[in-house]
C-alpha cells in the first residue's frame, strides 16, 4: 500500500507532527527574511533590534523542536520513521541556530561592513529557506511529490550557489582586505552564512530520505 | 521495581563502572583546578609547567574512557543502558580534551595577557566541573536523585552565564583589542573556553536522561 | 569459523565491497601525492591547476562512497558488519574531502609561502595515505592480518609525529610572523592538515574494529 493511500487513515496524534513541522519551517523562513534584513541595514542600533527579534525566533524554533521529540516519545505510530522525524526536526534547528550564529557575530564581532558577496549570501540563504517551506509542507497528505523534489533539487542548486559565493568572498576578502580584524571579522561570519546554507541541504537530503522510503 | 531497589543487587562487575566514573571526574576537576591556576600565572616557565600537568591529566582521562569501554566490551549486565554509559565516558572525555585543547592554545599561542573574563571563563567551567562531580558521584545508589538534578540545574546556569561571558569578552576584544594577533589569540582561547564550558552541561543531560530512564 | 575460512565462499558480489574500497583508497592516495606536490609549487597557476586535480579526485571519491552505499542497500550478505563498512566509507571520504579542504584554503586564502613545517606536515598525510592503503587492500582475503595492523600501528606513529609538527608550526607561527594576515592564512591551512591526518586515524581505527570482530 503507497503511502498516500495510508493517509486516510492518519490519526489526529500523527497529523500533529505536521503541525509542528509546518510552524517550525515557518519559523525558519521568518528568521532568514530577518537575516537579510540584518545584512542590508545601516544603522548599528536597528541591527541589535533585529538580532533580538532573531533571537527569539530561535527561542521559538527550540520549543518546537522539543514538542517533536516529546510527540515521538508519546507517539506509537508516526507518519514516517522515528529516526527520520528525529533528523528533520534536529537538522531544522541547525539551520535555525547557524542563522542565529550569524547574527550573533555580527553583533558581537562588532561587524559594519556587508559586502554585496555577504548579502547575495543572506539572500540565497532566504531562497533556500523558501524552497524548504515548499518541502516540508508537502509532506503533509504528499498530494505532489513531484514538487517536493522539485524543491530539493532547487535547494541542491541554491546550495552549490551558495558554494560559489563563499568561495568568491573568500577570495576577495584575501586579496583586497588589508585590515587584519575586518578581515576576521568578514571571513567569519561568510563562514557562518554557507554553514547554515549547507544545512539546508542536509535537511533536503532527510525529505529526499522519507521520499524514497515511501513513495 | 525501581533503579534503587534493584541497586542492593549488583554484582562487583556493575560496581567497577561507578569505580571509574568516580575516578574521571576527579580527574577533570583537577584539571579544571589547573586551568584556573593556568590563567593566573604571570610567569611562561609556571604556565608551560601547568601546562604539562593538564597533559598528564588528560592521558590520565583517557586511561579512565578505555576502562569504560574496555568493561562495557566484558559486561553483559551494566547498571544502565550501554549506550548512555557510553555517552557519558565519551562526553567526560570531551570535556577533558576540551580543557586541554584551551592549555595547549595558550602554550603554543603564546598568550601572556589574561583579561578578566577569561579568568572569569575558566573559573566557571570550574564551577561546574564541580558540580559534574557531585551529580557523577551520587549516580551510585542513587540516595539523592534530588542532589543530582540539581547539580544538573546549577550546570545548566553555569553554562548560561558562561555563554553571556563569553558573549561580553568577545563584544569587549573586537572593541578594543587593536592588535589583530593578538585579537586572534584571544578569541580562539575564549571559543575553547566556551566549548569545554557547553560540554560539561551535555554531561549532564546524558545524567538527566538517566535519571529519567530510572527514577 | 574464522573470518579467512570464510573467504573462499564470497559471492561475487560481496567482493564489490574491497573492490570499491581499493579504488577509493588508491584515489586518496593519489590525492596526498597532489597535496604535495600543491604545497611544493612555486608558481601560482602550476598550484591552481594542482588545485582542479584535487576537486576531481575528490569528486571521484564521491562516486566510491555512493558506490557503498548503494551496495550496502542492495546486498544482504557483507564481508563485515554493514555498521563497520558505513564506517569505513565514510571516514575515507572524509580523509578526502579534508585535503580537497586544504588545496581550497590554499588557493582561496591566496597563500603563497609554504613552511618547511607545513611541506612536512603534507607528506606526512602522504605517508600515512600509504599505510591506509596497505591496510585497506589487505582487507581482502585477509592474507597477512599481522600487515594490516603494522599499518595502522605505523599510521598512529603518524598521526602522532603529525600533531608534533602541528605544535611546532603553530609555535613558530605566533612567535615568528608579525604579519596578521599572513598569520591568518598559515594558520587555518595547518589546522586543516592537521585535522586530514587526524582523520587518517580514525579510518585505521575501523580497520582495527573489524580486525578485532574477525580474527
């Protein structure tokens, strides 16, 4: 029997999981609108605004995490392996907390400058983001599979991006920059930025595990 | 029947792993112990001298991980699961690499100045390394399942205090520190500090899921 | 039944797994030889193209490692545990990914001085990359199990040798090179050699685990 033709029979307890799921990715798109706003605002004291909002967000991505791992221990039956629900709700919060890793350097290593390498980042980042809501909220009923590998292999390609633009920040920050603390402080938090952009390859590559298994 | 109960009837081969687990975390409250001391000498010579005992007690610690796992290889009946003892020898052992990972950076890094805060850093992870041994401790018999959680509490602030620490020195080096040796210097010894500092509290959440397990 | 009793009777399909796992070792090796040959080049277009080398290997590798992993979901009978064999193939890969990672950095970072400790600390990996491959191929019928362990007895006595000539070279950086950025770029160039020739270890300590489980 295919799985979408067991999801008839989804109990209220299963349909929860999605729930969570749904809000925690919302959650995650939120955050990387935030990020890009971070990157492109001027003034030091609207950043420290933005950083809190993060903040909490990511406040916000814990507890979702946490009522996962409470489904799964009360939950007999879940809509796809244990283990799978485990990664995609552990490597969510990754995601969540690389981008709020990033924010934090930028407050705290006291960061002024955005070069447009550090902002095309933050903005792939946001897609890959976007792409990922796509994914996830397709695994509920799994009307479109089709669009939720469509999604992953969108991800898959915003992540190679993302590899270029590291790698020509990078170079550029080595070749041009002659202050040794920007350079740092740059090299850092370009550093942070693709971290977080190849965790959500790593979430995509959980949602092309659960595919797999049950399509 | 509850874990207490069940305590009356372990065999000397259960003991052992107490027997060792006692010893770990001895040993890395000692090396705690040095590395306050370390960050209080002014003088290299003492501070390569301290620096010699940390290495020693690091071997030391990892002569305990291979106990444990050594034990856990020859002992059908554990006096919990496998895998959480395995946890917990591997995660001590973190932490005691950790702390000496710090000892070896402010050696070959060739750090004299120690700011407040990473004095503040390394007298925290002190603290905690001491509550570790209370919670660690009283796993045997368990007579106060009480003490041990809240040890695991008291680590769970000392690690929340540990991050705004390092929070604050990073913000105050990328402020003030002009010198970008230096800088570099500064900021990886305090990243170590604030690692071995989160690790202690995954200790003791291997020790609450523990407790949970068996209480 | 000892594990080279059993041989005779491997289905063609199990022999798979060593011929992957040459391939895959032999790429490594020709990889390390690259690495040095990357760290010996005077001129920056000879090490850019040393450099392309290196990706394709790396790619290469990436092919073996789905090779096992696609063999491992098809086959039911494995030479050894399925565990040891994801293991294996995942730390090789590793091996690999962290001297692609070395090449990156050293082109990325625009780095153009090479000490005499960071040459010895690449054919250092190279060495070692030769041991794993004597104890990798002797996996196979599993003639001389007294070779397979001189080797990774040989590839600890590397690792060890390599953290030495890490400490050294880190020291000598922070007491020699006034430069910050400079110091900048040495520095995260021999920390990644330095983590290649750890991971180096790893792989012989699986290779030891299913020594230990067949012999």
């Amino acid at each position: 029997m295919k799985f979408s033709n067991l999801l008839q029979y989804f109990s209220p307890k299963e349909k929860k999981f999605y729930a969570i799921f749904n809000s925690a990715v919302a959650n995650i798109l939120e955050t990387s609108n935030e990020l890009v706003s971070l990157v492109n605002h001027d003034q030091v004291e609207e950043r420290k605004t933005i950083r809190l909002k993060i903040k909490n967000l990511e406040r916000q991505g814990d507890v979702f995490t946490r009522q996962v791992f409470d489904e799964l221990n009360r939950t007999f039956i879940t809509p796809f392996d244990r283990e799978d629900i485990h990664q995609l709700a552990s490597n969510l919060d990754d995601v969540l907390d690389l981008m709020n890793g990033c924010s934090e350097k930028i407050i705290f290593y006291n960061c002024t400058t955005f070069s447009t390498n550090m902002r095309e980042m933050a903005k792939n980042i946001h897609k890959g983001c976007n792409e990922l809501q796509k994914a996830v909220v397709g695994l509920e009923g799994l009307k479109s599979p089709e669009n939720i590998m469509k999604a992953c292999e969108e991800i898959h390609a915003i992540e190679s991006h993302g590899d270029e633009l590291y790698h020509m920040a990078i170079s550029h920050l080595f070749e041009n920059e002659k202050d040794a603390i920007e350079l740092i402080r740059q090299k850092e938090i370009l550093r942070m930025l693709e971290k977080a952009c190849n965790k959500i390859e790593d979430v995509a590559d959980v949602i092309k595990t659960i595919m797999i298994k049950y399509s």
